[in-house]
C-alpha cells in the first residue's frame, strides 16, 4: 500500500466546542450534525480535549449529568492526535492499538485542523481496493 499523509483523507468540517459548554449542548450539536465527536478547543482554536458518543454513554450510566454540566468534567483530555502528514499507516496503527474511532489533527501553529476516522481510513481502502475480496 502506498504511503498517504492525513491531510489526504481528515475531515476539515470541524464541529468544535469549548471547556465551558454545557454537556447537553454538546450532545445536541452531535444529534443535529449527525456526528460521533466533538473537538474541545481554547479561544485560540488549541486541543483541550475530545467528547464522543462512547462518553456520553458513559455520562448516562455513571453519573446522570445534571442541568448546567460542562463539557469540561467528561471531555478526554489526554488526547492522541496526528499531523497532516503523518503517515495513514502509522495513524492506523495507533488508532487500532488504543482502540480509537478518532484522532484530532493538529498543526502547531493552526491548532486543530482536522479530524481523522476510521470512517475515513475504510472508505478509502474501499474507493482504491485495499479490502480483500471475498
């Protein structure tokens, strides 16, 4: 398979939130976006941390948020990210070995470009017949 960069198959359509939203709004944008994740982000568009459907399930079973709860007491904060031109492989790799259905894509002086999905990683692999056929 031949070497491809993030920046060839991330998404750049970013649905961002900050520490302060409120957990319900945060669910909202993912109900109304048809998405798996939010990106946590500072006033300077800089990864704070990552909310996604797993944690919301989460939220539910432990600890039934109540009214007013913050993204910022659920959200990931130790957040494995990638850059645009970080090999797919690699970037697979490290997905599969944590176990991750998303990884923010980060530039340094940008902060959060992109997002990259396992979504992202079997349409490619179907669009250039990567897959084994069966």
């Amino acid at each position: 398979m031949e070497d491809v960069f993030v920046a060839r198959l991330m998404s750049t359509t970013l649905h961002t939130v900050t520490p302060d939203t409120l957990v319900e709004d945060a669910a909202q944008l993912i109900l109304d976006n048809n998405i798996s994740s939010v990106i946590v982000v500072d006033e300077d568009n800089r990864l704070e941390g990552i909310l996604t459907t797993t944690d919301f399930v989460d939220i539910v079973a432990k600890s039934q948020p109540k009214a007013q709860t913050t993204v910022e007491r659920y959200m990931t904060t130790d957040v494995i990210t990638a850059g645009a031109q970080d090999s797919i492989l690699s970037v697979a790799e490290s997905m599969t070995e944590h176990g991750f259905h998303h990884m923010p894509v980060v530039d340094e002086e940008e902060g959060v470009i992109g997002m990259i999905a396992t979504s992202d990683l079997a349409a490619y692999l179907s669009q250039t017949g990567q897959l084994a056929r069966s």
